[in-house]
C-alpha cells in the first residue's frame, strides 16, 4: 500500500493548468486586447462577488445594454486583474477605500481601462475580454462546443403566458393580473 505522504502534491496552479488543458483552453494568464497583453490575477476564481452579480445580472436577462448589466460587467472584468487583494483590516478597508490598502494591487485594471477608454471600446470587445477573462480563470470555455445543441430561448420577462409566472399567481384568473402599463398611467 503506498504511503499518502509519497503521494504527489499538485499545486493549486497546476491543477488549473490541467484543467484548462482538458478543456481545450489554452492557458495563458492573460488576454488580448487591441494586440496587447493584460495579465490576469491569480485571485479571479476566488473572487467569487463579481462572478455572483454578473450571474445574476444575467439570469435576470439583462446585457450590455442594459445599465446594471453593465455595472455587473465592470465588476466581473475589474476583480479579474487584481494581482493581490485589499487586506480587510487596515483603515483604508475600514473606510471601504480598498484601492488605497496597502495590500491591495490592481494589476493591469488601470492599463486596460484607460486603453479601453481611449480607443473607445465597443460592447463586443469588451464581452470578448470578458468571455477570454472567464475561460482562463475557471479553465472553462465560455461557450458551447460546435456541434452541440443550442440553449433553449428563455421566456421573455414581460411573458403575460401564465406558465412564466410562479406558482403561486399561476391559478388566478387572468383577469385578476395587473396591467402594470395602465397602472402607471392611471398613476400619471
């Protein structure tokens, strides 16, 4: 029986490394933007605020052209460049002026932002950064395999088709439902 303590270790990079390579990612620690090279953080998969907003901003249907969609999209692409995070502690934390602990190291943030700015960066440039971003830090791809089916439409959000609304509302007559529309305008 072999010993666990002559067991390999792999380290938490490595094991990233693997990943990505089973997932036909090639792994390189940054992405391209406009030819240049922005390093990506180390931190990004345990950076786990942004990726939740820009979940649920998407599950929420909202995209780039929807304002918290994004804010949600500024979030995700800011907390994948941090190269250290603010400590939590000192009093710049405290004051939540986390850019100013110590600790803390923006990375290439400033350099992409102000590129990106400069050049004007569309919608689509911005999302493909954002998709390279998320395949490196999750070792994922970002979208489907060819050859695979395509997702199912979801539902619009303004549906008035009682199957998309929850349970409960769904054995109230139709008559019973408000007309959000005319409810503002009487309210107007």
């Amino acid at each position: 029986m072999a010993d666990p303590d002559d067991e390999a270790v792999w380290s938490a990079d490595e094991v990233h490394r693997l990943q990505a390579a089973s997932e036909g990612i090639t792994w390189s620690g940054s992405v391209t933007f406009r030819g240049k090279k922005y390093r990506l953080g180390q931190h990004g998969a345990e950076n786990m605020m942004p990726q939740l907003a820009f979940a649920q901003a998407a599950d929420a249907g909202l995209d780039s052209g929807d304002v918290r969609g994004m804010a949600a999209m500024h979030e995700l692409i800011r907390g994948c460049f941090i190269q250290a995070p603010a400590c939590g502690t000192c009093e710049a934390c405290d004051d939540e002026r986390f850019d100013e602990c110590p600790q803390f190291d923006a990375g290439d943030w400033p350099r992409f932002r102000r590129t990106a700015t400069a050049v004007c960066a569309g919608p689509d440039e911005i999302l493909k950064v954002v998709q390279e971003a998320m395949e490196q830090i999750t070792a994922r791809p970002t979208s489907a395999p060819p050859g695979s089916s395509p997702p199912a439409p979801q539902p619009s959000g303004n549906s008035r088709d009682p199957s998309s609304l929850p349970e409960a509302f769904r054995r109230l007559p139709p008559g019973d439902l408000i007309d959000l529309e005319r409810l503002a305008r009487s309210e107007g």
